[in-house]
C-alpha cells in the first residue's frame, strides 16, 4: 500500500465523521436480511462495524445483548457483568442499547460511574479480582470497543469469567443466536427503558479506576519509576484511559505529563494514519507524529489507542519504537527481573510476530508458545500461570504479576507503557537503547506489515489456504523449511499460510476486525531480501484469487 500524501499530518475538517448523522444511522438503519456483510460476525475481536453500512446499529446491539443474556443462562452465569466502553461516538449508543437489554433479562450490570469510560485491561483486571477463589456465581464482562478503528466504526466484545476474549466456540452460539433474533424482526428481545434500567436494582455504579490503580504496584515496579523520578509523557489519543494517567502518577508520586486531554468523538486532534484516513493506531509512526514531535521533552512517551489494550512507546533516539522491538526488550527484561516468575513459565507470542523474539526466547532458556493471531489462544495459559508474557506484533501485550499470578487475561496497553518507564528506571537505559544491544547479540532483522483493501469473498479465500498452495520448494533464494497453516503452540488454525527460510519469512491472511487481508514478512538478511518476500507473498494471493475466480 502507497504511502498517502497527508499521512502523519493533521485530519482536514472534510474527513470528520457527522456524529450526528452517525448516531441517526444507528438507530434508524436496519440490517439487510439475508447480506452477509451486514450480518452480525465475530472476528479475533468482537463484532465490528459502521452504523453507516448497516453492520453496527441498534438492531445488531439489541440482539447480540438478547444472544448474551441467553447464553449466560444456559451457562449458568450469574454473576454480575461488568460493562464498559470507550469513546467512540458508536459505543455510547451501543452502551445505551446494551443497558436497556441486558437489564430486561435481569442481568446485573456494574458499570463505570457517570457514563464514564473503561479500558479494557481493567474490565479484564476486575472480572479476574472478582472471581478468584470463587466457584459459582462467577462474573463476566463486556467491552464497547473497535480498538484503534476510525471514528465512524462501533465493536461489541465478549469477556467470560476467564477474564479474557471469548473464544469461538462461545461468539458463534451469540453470534447465530443474534443473525436469527434480526431475522424475527427482534421479536424475542426484551428490552426496558434506559431511565427505568438505571433505576433498577440490576444497575451497579462504582469507579474502576480505584482499584485498577491501587494494585498497580504488584505487576509493575512503581516504587522504583517514582525513585528514579523519570519525565513521562503520555499522549492517550482521547482513548478511554486518559483520566487514569494523572490518577496513577497522584497515587505513585511520578511525573507523567498528559500532552493531549481532548476527548472528540471525531478524533478531530489526530494525525492522519500512512493511508490518510483516521485511525487511533498508536503504533503507527504517522497517527502517533503529535507526541514523536515531543520525544525530546522525556525521558519516555507513551500512547494508547481508544479502548487502552494496546501501547505504543516512544524513545529520544529511537522515536517510535516498531511494537516487535518493544515486545523482544520487554521479554529479555522480563524474564530476568521476575525472580518470583515460575522457572517453567513459557513466552506466548504470535505466529507473525518478529523472529527475534524466537532469539531472545532461546537465549533466555525459555520455551515459546507460538499461537494464531487473536488474544483468546493465550487465556488460559495465562489464567494458569503457564505463560509470563503474552504479546503480538499490532503492539498488545500482557503479562503476570511480580509474584507469578494473573492480572489480567487480556491486553494491558497501560502496564506495558509504564514498563518501559520501569526498564529505563532499573537499567539506567531506555527501550530503545536496549533493543540496539539485541541487534548487537541476534542480527538485525527488518519486518514488514501490508494492509491490502479485500472484499468479504476474498477474505473467504484466503482463509480456506492449505499447504498446497505453496509449490515452489525456494522463497526468496533459499530452501522452504516450514510451511504452517497451523500454530506450533496448540495446532490450532492460523486462518492463512506462513512460509519461513533459515533467515526469512512470511504469512497471509485475512484481517478479522477490517476489510483488508494482511501480508506479512520479515528478513534478517536486509531490505532487498524482505522486498523478494514481499512480492512473491503478493504472487501467492494473487494466484489463489485468480485460482478461485475472486476480485
């Protein structure tokens, strides 16, 4: 994909979302019966959409709530839910519709106080508070949330009493559930006025921040960032953890400066992302230009996208860091800073994060879980203390606490931006300059990620690859070794293909929160060999739409 022009450069006033008419779409446009793309689905994320294409309204709220109500029953799921959103202008209106179901059949919703806002680590962090040592009447949780999609987008997750994303087995009973109820017309959702629900003895309003903060010190080094008294910065690109950052740096004594405080429902104060469009992607150097132009202002930066699972950490001589290298530092620091870590405790990572993690693993005397694209493969590695860290390329992470046990089974985008604040304070150096030393020790590899606009057939396609697809016994000049359709780690489905040579590698597959499928790729013997990658990944998926006659 071309670079746009304005990438990295302020939103123009044209490409600002009409909330107004969004929020109308919402309540006002009704799925087409029988249009697959306007169907409720269930990707690696949750459901996903726009009001405006007719796959996130109302409609798709209502019975994807009516769905989960049902399901909790059938599970025997009763405890309380909680529920939290962020600041997409979709997830306040599917909060609301959210209340008004979940209440009518009795659900007890704990929710944040005032309307406000909920990352979704501390949704996880107190499903798992919540639950431990107990046996019954056990809670789960939701998130309103398209991660770092454009403004106009709206997303619907699912956390069990695990803690983390609910795993297929468990969205696609909700999701055929939800598809049928659209089909009746909605005829079996019941549904309570949203004053009336709040009034109810269902509704639970409390501040999660509170205790979220409160135990931060047993996950992350608090003490010894506060000691160091390092410069923080923090641009939380008006996602739903922007209050948290002046609580946490009150509750630990520490300077952390909020560059940006504006919560716009258009986004209107970002930068546009490397194909010009809005996108709270704060690994992406060109929508984080704001707070890289502050780098030299701190010691270490910090962003997050709306719903705070992801991070995006930024250095004086490094800028950006690309989220692989961030995860390999935090892995190598990690395993030898967690002296309470269980010795057997395995590093969790995706099949299409960089290789050097694999190197750093080795070095470590480690074992690697290496799993398909999707936080739910980590859940119960994590619950049972079999995984330490658990990451993947698109800048998501989460690990244990200091002493071994779970904090939380989803990503944590808020602990792994104050762990670089802890790496800094312990070692003396930052990220950045710890990756360089990894160089140093493994080679440099150089990777690539390419979002290619799909179309739902095409995404199908791809989905379906098997081995044969790949004839050739060389890629890019050197001997096949591997061909995975499958992850090493549990021999689930990767939903593509992935190619590796002795010093290269690549995947495809298709995007399960976008309309775009994903190439990937990454070589250890420079640029000219990464861009040989590249180009006969794209020679393998044009071949396997011309083969299935797709366009």
């Amino acid at each position: 994909m071309a670079l746009h022009p304005e990438a990295g450069k302020p939103a123009s006033k044209d490409q600002l979302v009409n909330v107004a008419r969004l929020i109308t779409a919402y309540y006002t446009n009704k799925p087409e019966i029988g249009n697959s793309t306007q169907a409720v689905a269930f990707g690696t994320s949750g459901h996903r959409g726009s009001a405006f294409l007719n796959s996130f309204n109302d409609c798709h709220i209502a019975a994807i709530c009516q769905a989960l109500a049902e399901f909790r029953l059938s599970q025997g799921t009763t405890g309380p839910l909680f529920m939290g959103m962020d600041t997409h202008a979709l997830s306040e209106a599917a909060f609301s519709t959210a209340v008004e179901v979940l209440v009518a059949n009795g659900v007890h919703l704990i929710v944040q106080e005032n309307r406000g806002y909920t990352p979704t680590p501390v949704i996880s962090h107190a499903i798992l508070n919540y639950n431990l040592g107990k046996t019954a009447q056990l809670a789960d949780g939701v998130v309103i949330t398209p991660s770092h999609n454009p403004p106009e987008d709206g997303g619907f997750k699912y956390n069990p009493s695990h803690g983390g994303p609910a795993d297929s087995d468990v969205t696609n009973i909700i999701q055929a559930r939800a598809n049928e109820l659209i089909t009746q017309g909605l005829a079996g959702v019941k549904r309570l006025d949203l004053a009336k629900a709040y009034q109810s003895e269902f509704v639970q309003e409390i501040d999660f921040s509170e205790n979220y903060i409160a135990q931060l010190d047993q996950v992350i080094d608090m003490q010894a960032i506060a000691k160091a008294g390092l410069r923080l910065g923090t641009d939380p690109l008006g996602g739903a953890g922007l209050a948290y950052w002046d609580k946490i740096a009150k509750h630990y004594n520490i300077k952390i400066e909020v560059v940006n405080k504006n919560v716009d429902q258009q986004f209107g104060f970002m930068r546009r992302d490397k194909d010009g469009k809005i996108r709270m992607d704060c690994s992406s150097p060109y929508a984080m230009a704001g707070l890289i132009d502050l780098k030299d202002k701190f010691d270490i930066a910090f962003g997050n996208d709306p719903d705070f699972d992801r991070h995006g950490i930024v250095t004086p001589k490094s800028g950006l860091m690309n989220p692989n290298h961030y995860l390999a530092v935090a892995i190598n620091y990690l395993f030898q800073h967690r002296p309470e870590w269980p010795q057997n405790v395995k590093v969790g990572k995706t099949l299409v994060s960089s290789s050097m993690i694999d190197r750093v693993v080795r070095s470590l005397g480690r074992d690697l879980a290496e799993m398909p694209v999707g936080f739910k493969w980590f859940v119960q590695g994590l619950l049972n203390q079999e995984i330490g860290f658990a990451g993947e390329e698109s800048a998501g992470g989460i690990f244990l606490r200091r002493n071994g046990q779970p904090w939380a089974t989803d990503k944590d985008g808020i602990i792994l931006c104050l762990l670089a604040a802890e790496i800094m304070a312990v070692t003396g150096i930052d990220p950045g300059e710890h990756y360089e030393k990894l160089t140093q020790q493994f080679a440099a590899p150089v990777y690539t990620r390419i979002d290619v606009a799909a179309s739902h057939e095409q995404k199908q396609v791809l989905s379906k690859m098997d081995k044969s697809v790949i004839t050739n016994t060389e890629l890019a000049g050197e001997k096949i070794l591997q061909i995975q359709t499958h992850a090493s780690g549990n021999n689930a489905a990767i939903g593509g293909v992935k190619v590796s040579t002795e010093n290269g590698w690549f995947a495809a597959r298709p995007s399960g929160t976008e309309n775009v499928y994903k190439i990937y790729a990454e070589s250890f013997n420079g640029e000219a060999h990464l861009h040989a990658l590249v180009k006969e990944a794209q020679e393998l998926v044009d071949g396997v739409f011309e083969k299935a006659n797709v366009k």
